[in-house]
C-alpha cells in the first residue's frame, strides 16, 4: 500500500494548464517542393501544398499537426478538410480544456467528421500537452522505448523484378533488416504504361517477390502488401501461397477490406499471418469486430484513424487478445505511439515510402531535423523533443505560406 505521505508541490505549469482554455484553430497551407517516385520512375521535382494546424489557446500555448490528409505527415489537408477544422471543430471546442483529449476525442467521434480530421485535432492537442510539460508525448504516454525496428518501406510500382531486387538490396546495405513490397499498382510491368487496377498483375508480382528474396537472401525480414488489389480469394490465396513458400513475414491487406468473410477464410487457410485491416474505416471499433471474427492474425491502425488516443486503445485492445498492432505510414504521431508502446504489442516502424532516385533522408525544408533517422542497426530513434517533436522552420513557412484556403462555409452542426 502507498504510504500517505504528503503530496510533492503542484508545479506552476501543472497549475496554470489547468485554466488554458482553446480559442479555436488556425490551418496554415504552404508550398514545399518535393522529390516523389510515379509510376516506374521518378517524378521530377514538384510543388504540392502541406499544412501545419495550429491549435490556438487564451493563455498563449499553442500545438500542432504537420499535414494529414493522406501519407503520414507528407500530405497538406484539403481545403475542405481545413475548414472543418477552423469552422466546425473551432466553434465546437472552444473554451475547452485542451488536456480533455478523451472527451474531445468522443464528442468529435460522434460528430462524423472524416477519421483524419478528428486525428488532426487529437495530435494537434497532444503536441500541445507535449509542449506544455515539456516532454515527448510517448513520456507521456507512458514510455516504453526509444528506438523501434523499422523496415523499408518501398513505393508501388517500382519496376520490374530486377529493379524490386536491386531496391531491396541496396536497402539492406543501407542497414535495414526488414523490407516491404507494394505491389504493381495502376502500372503494367509489360507495357511499363498506366493501366487499370483490375486485372492484378500476379505473374508479375510473384516474380517480383522471388527477385527480391533472391537478392536479400534469407536474413532480410520481408513483407508483402498489394494495397488490396486482389479482387478473389483465389487470387489473394495463390498469392499467400508463395509468401509461405518464400518465408515472407506478413501478408498485408491482400483482398479488399469490406468483405471480411473473405478474410476470415484466408486467415484461417494460410500459414503466413495476414496483417489487416488497414483503410477500414471505424478504427478501434472495427478492429475489434474483425478480432473477434478472427479476420486476420495482425492487426493495423495508424494516427489518422483516430489520432493518438485512438490507437494507444487499438494497441490496447490488440495486447488483450494476443493480437499483435502493427502501425501504418511514417511520422512522428506513428513514432510517439511506437514509442509507448511495447515491441511485443506494436513491433514495427514502416519507414517510407522509399524509391529510386527519393532522398527520403533530406530533412524537409520547413523541419529543422528529420523524422525518423535510421541507425546502422535498422532502428529509428523516437523523437525526444516536447509533444510530437516538431521542430519547425518557421522562416520557410512563413515565406511558402499560401493565402487562406477558399472554401465553401461549413455547414451547422445538424443529423445527417
Ligand atoms: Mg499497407
């Protein structure tokens, strides 16, 4: 039993957060100019808009989010996404106490705005806590580790074979020990032309993932993911087969993800464990049913579908099961979770996307240090600095900045 000693002294920062209230939220856009991997080559560089939401509070105190629409921290919000933001969940949670992140987190699950909006404003809120205390989010959390295992994640439609397994490779002198396989999507290895997701390109890609076995050797953890592109079981089946005979790791969200009976039977068919869902919507809640419908044997969450808060209680849910909780994308919301959570539960970092001619190690100009530096080990360090661990280049941003988004007014809360 504790010993009911006196209490240590409430710091002034523990008493002064207590009174912050939130006055509402600011979504900065801004350019950035970009190296990205198309379809079998590098884009040239070009300029995409990412954002930076800023949670705004009446005693100074501030948190942000970088990005979120789409991949990890890399994709600015949509315009109608912002003005959600700022117009709907602004109004909706003024006056709130920003460390009430679990009833904000159910009032904006009931509100039905899209899963990444909520997770903007949940991380937004963490960065904030972060940053007021003074420490990472993961300390927070409740710290677990400082470094995570992480794999290569390469992009969709690399090339060919030979070029999956010279990728591979040069990965693994990089100092990765895992690597995962996007398959060929919306790309015909034989024409090497765009071409439509259906019909899956499956000689290609069993050809791919004997290359890159071939050329890693039997060392190198390796993952396969065709994004869902497998339209049958028989597909999705025969594919399984030959990760088993290539002593692949995991088999990722092989089969679209509305018919679970689909994934219920390959689960149970196959030996290699199946790792999904991944872009379900519903986050915690549908993990849970597809746990116990034993729908796959990993499951998969990220920090945008439900923020930080929704998936520590997805680890949680899956720790309880004895089911592992593997973390989609890259990013530092995805790092501060890895970061409390144990490598028993949540046991890879996927870093990337990784292609040819990418420098995914630049540190992004309006970021004053990368993400996720890779040591000769195959670990990514957890970010130690305050809230998510941002530390932002404000001159760049400041000079990049794009006038306020136009967008249509947000409609009033009402039942849809
Ligand atoms: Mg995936």
């Amino acid at each position: 039993m504790l010993s009911a000693g006196p209490l240590p002294a409430v710091t002034a920062t523990a008493r002064r957060h207590t009174q912050v209230k939130i006055t509402g939220f600011e979504v900065v856009p801004f350019e950035v100019l970009v190296d990205r991997f198309g379809l079998g080559e590098p884009l040239p560089a070009h300029e995409v808009v990412q954002t930076l939401t800023r949670v705004l509070t009446d005693e100074g105190a501030e948190g942000y989010y970088l990005g979120g629409h789409f991949h990890g921290d890399q994709d600015g919000l949509l315009p109608g996404e912002q003005a959600l933001i700022t117009q709907f969940a602004g109004p909706l949670l003024a006056g709130r106490d920003p460390f009430d992140r679990e009833y904000i987190w159910q009032q904006l699950w009931m509100s039905k705005l899209p899963e990444n909006v909520v997770s903007v404003i949940d991380l937004a809120l963490w960065d904030l806590a972060g940053r007021v205390t003074g420490l990472p989010v993961h300390k927070l959390l409740g710290g677990a580790r400082d470094s995570v295992k992480a794999y290569a994640s390469g992009v969709n439609s690399l090339g060919l074979p030979e070029d999956y397994a010279a990728h591979a490779a040069g990965c693994q002198r990089r100092g990765y020990r895992a690597y995962k396989i996007h398959n060929a999507i919306y790309w015909d290895p034989g024409t090497r032309r765009f071409a439509p997701p259906r019909p899956s390109h499956l000689d290609w890609d069993i050809e791919t993932c004997r290359a890159v076995r071939a050329a890693v050797g039997d060392e190198m953890v390796l993952m396969y993911d065709p994004w869902g592109t497998y339209n049958t079981y028989d597909e999705a089946l025969r594919v399984g087969r030959e990760l088993e005979r290539l002593g692949f790791y995991w088999y990722e969200q092989p089969m679209p993800e509305y018919r679970v009976e689909s994934y219920v039977r390959l689960a149970a068919e196959l030996t290699i464990p199946v790792c999904a869902p991944e872009i379900a919507e519903g986050g915690l809640y549908t993990r849970a049913e597809w746990i116990l419908r034993r729908a796959s044997d990993i499951s998969r969450i990220d920090v945008l579908r439900g923020g930080i808060t929704g998936a520590m209680k997805t680890a949680a849910l899956c720790e309880a099961h004895g089911v592992r909780c593997e973390l989609h994308m890259s990013g530092f919301g995805n790092l501060q979770v890895l970061g409390a959570t144990s490598e028993d539960v949540c046991e890879y970092y996927e870093r990337g996307l990784l292609g040819p001619g990418v420098d995914y190690d630049a540190t992004p100009p309006y970021l004053q240090a990368p993400c996720d530096p890779l040591n000769a080990d195959g670990f990514v360090t957890v970010p130690q600095g305050p809230g998510l661990g941002y530390e932002l280049q404000w001159d760049y941003i400041d000079q990049h900045r794009l006038p306020p988004t136009e967008a249509e007014p947000v409609a009033p809360l009402h039942p849809r």
